[in-house]
C-alpha cells in the first residue's frame, strides 16, 4: 500500500472510530459537529512547512454538565513546502476553551509518513478557533524533535442531540423559568401542548410562495420554530381561560376578565398567524391538534399564589417574550413574517402590561401578605446566566428566528424591572448587586 493510500486509510480508520463512539455519550444530552479549513503556521521552523487543510470535531456535552464537552477531531493539511500531514485524536472544551491530544502522521516533502504526538490547548469563539499546536516527533529521522505552531480555524457548527444530527436552532432554552410564546399552560409545573394535525383548519391554505433561497435545513428547522411557537399560543388560550375562572374564584372585577378574555382572543390570532407561518415552511399544512390538558382540574388559589404565578408567567415571562420578539422584528426582512411579529410583540406587551394590573389588584386585596409573597418570587427569579446564543445564521433571523441571545437580554432585563417595581428586600437587594 503506498504512502497516500496509509493516510487515507488511517484517516477513514479514525474518523469512523469518532463518529461511531461518541454519539453514543450524547444520548441524554446534545453535541456539535463542526467543519471547516484549517491553517497551521510555523513558530521558528522554516515557512515552506505552513499547512492548509480541513478539520473535523465532534464534541458531545451532558444534559448534566452543559460547559463541559468531550469527542474527537480530525485535521487533514498539505504543507507548502511538499508533503502533507494528518491529526486525529480526542477532545475536550470546557466553556470556550479547551485542549486536544492525539497523533500526528507527518510526510514531509512527500518522505515516508512519520509519527508524531498531538498536543493542542485552544480558544473557539463563535465560527473561529486558535490553538498551540506541540508536535513531539516519535518515529523516522525527526524522531526526538519537537515542533510547534499556532493554528487557526474557521469553522461550521452542527447541533447534534440524542445522537441524531439536528439543526442547531431547535435547542430550547434553559431558564429555570418557563419562556413560551405567550402565557404558559402548566399542569402539575409541566408545560403542556396541543399535538400537531396536518390540517389547515388553524392555517389556512398558505399563499406565499416557496422560499427557494432556503436550503433544505434551514426550512426544516423555521417549521419546526413556527410550529413550536403556533402550540405555545395555542395553548396559551386555555391558560387565559384557567386565568379567568381563578379570578372570578376571587371576585375579580368586570374590567379585568374583559381584559382577560381579550388577552385569550390574542392568542387566537396568533396561534392562526403561527401556524401559516409553519405550514409554508414545512410546505404542509399544519394545525394544532387535540389538547386533552385544557380541561385538567383547576386548584383553588388565593391572591398570594395567584399573584406569584402572574409575576413569573405574565409580568416576566410575557414580556420577556415581548421584548424578544420586538427584537425578531427589527431584524426580520420577510414581510409576512415581520407582520406577525409585529402584532405579537404589542399583544405580548400588553398582556404583560395586564399581568402587573392583576399583580396590583392581588396586593390590593391581599395586603401585606401578597407583598411578601411577590418581594420573594422576585427574589427568587434565575439570573439567565446558564443562557448562551449558539449559532444562527441571517437567513433564519430574518425569518423571525428568536435567538436565546435575545431572550437571555430580554429575561435580564425584565427581572431587574420586577425586583425595582416590587421594592427592596434582603434577598432583593442582593439579586440586583
């Protein structure tokens, strides 16, 4: 066997042994594939031993440990000078840093194909990575020297979850808080949804033509977005609806169930806007379905406990959703799509801005009791610190995609409105330092 078929095989041989074994760690988590050119450059060895080439990675992280990752990578260079060099090896990041060690198969100048170690602390930020790169010669002539470059990377990312590739942009979010689009419908502290019908009863037929500057994943991955978001304010009807039994339970006044009832026609509409929106998308029609979850037994609640559920799913989580969606707006450049983002972001804002008048109503009657109750929950409000952006590209931004950077800034700023709006306690005063 000659030398280019040793480093294709010992390349096919490493690469299979990657992506075989560690999908397998990411079944109850989620993982990144990436892909793109390498560049290694020389530190005090001669120029003609640059090297251009691609790189592969896999990393896999825990639903458990979510900054720490584990896989392998593969690099494949042609060196200037003649010859090539192939890497493959483990891999480990922690946050945006971490180290590779691995084997390193050098030919230079198109000479027999020595061994070599592969040691590599780095940085990745984003589409780019840098490293420095130790290269202990084990075998040949260069046997017992040591080489070192800097390395530099751009990069492609894949999001892989339960062991499947997906579309990076279907990762959900991960406040300790509930983020819908819309008011949430809780049952047992378990976000519930309707199932999807292939029906357009909700969409209608849609009228917009075929996107075809989309590629295949990217329309896959805004029909599901849209698809998510039609559930979520579908379901939102019946959380309006849970809302507005809870406050004639407690002799609440006309204006606010009017209010209310307005909120869960909203929702309506934009559930019907949705779900236009995915059935383009997906090229389908799509609708929700059977929701079995809107009649589950309704818990008496007093003004405390009605109150603190408000602040959390209304106060903040609406308008979290408000400010973020305002944001899709601004960034979206398809008409149909800017349209209902525009009518969710003001709706969404005033069903936040209806939130703190039945907050306001609840201290009213309740007294000192629902104060302390609200000043805690305020408290008690995550930071959103464990959010991270991920990767979107502008086609699916200016589709409506609501990236996690913008609720992450919308959620940090709505729970610092809820801890000034409520007043100073310890624990308060120690959540805004």
């Amino acid at each position: 066997m000659n030398t280019p078929s040793r480093a294709l095989l010992f390349t096919a041989v490493a690469l299979a042994t990657v992506s075989h074994a560690l999908p397998a760690h990411a079944e109850d988590g989620f993982g990144y594939v990436t892909a793109g050119l390498v560049l290694s450059i020389p530190l005090g060895g001669s120029l003609d031993q640059i090297g251009l080439g691609v790189e592969t990675s896999y990393n896999s992280y825990s639903a458990r440990a979510e900054v720490l990752g584990v896989g392998g990578f593969a690099q494949a260079q042609l060196l200037f000078g003649g010859g090539w060099r192939v890497d493959v090896g483990a891999q480990g990041t922690v946050w945006f840093g971490g180290a590779e060690l691995g084997l390193a198969l050098v030919a230079p100048r198109w000479r027999s194909p020595q061994l070599g170690l592969h040691v590599a602390p780095f940085a990745s930020v984003g589409y780019g990575a840098a490293a420095f790169r130790w290269t202990p010669m084990l075998t040949g002539p260069m046997a017992g020297t040591l080489g070192y470059e800097i390395t530099v990377a751009g990069k492609f990312w894949w999001g892989v979850e339960g062991g499947r590739v997906r579309d990076l942009y279907n990762r959900g979010c991960h406040f300790d808080c509930v983020i819908v689009t819309g008011r949430p419908l809780l049952v047992d502290g378990h976000l519930v949804v309707a199932s999807v019908d292939r029906d357009p009863a909700w969409s209608g037929d849609p009228d917009a033509p075929s996107d075809d500057a989309l590629t295949p994943p990217q329309r896959s991955a805004l029909a599901e977005h849209w698809t998510r978001s039609m559930r979520e304010e579908h379901a939102s009807v019946a959380a309006f609806a849970r809302l507005s039994l809870q406050l004639m339970s407690l002799g609440a006044p006309p204006e606010l169930l009017r209010r209310v009832h307005r909120a869960a026609i909203d929702e309506v509409d934009h559930a019907r806007r949705c779900a236009a929106l995915a059935s383009r998308f997906a090229g389908e029609p799509r609708s929700p379905g059977a929701l079995p979850a809107a009649c589950a037994p309704i818990a008496a609640v007093d003004h405390a406990t009605l109150a603190v559920d408000t602040l959390r799913e209304g106060c903040v989580g609406e308008a979290v959703f408000a400010g973020a969606a305002a944001r899709a707006r601004d960034r979206a450049t398809d008409p149909a799509v800017r349209e209902a983002l525009t009518v969710i972001a003001r709706d969404e804002a005033e069903h936040a801005a209806l939130a703190w008048d039945l907050v306001a109503w609840c201290m009213e009657a309740g007294g000192d009791t629902v104060r302390e109750a609200l000043r805690a929950a305020a408290g008690e409000l995550p930071t959103g610190e464990r959010q991270r952006e991920g990767i979107v590209d502008g086609a699916l931004l200016g589709r409506g995609w609501v990236s996690e950077g913008a609720l992450a800034s919308s959620w940090k700023h709505r729970r610092r409105e809820a801890l000034r709006r409520l007043g100073p306690t310890r624990s308060t005063v120690r959540a805004m330092a």
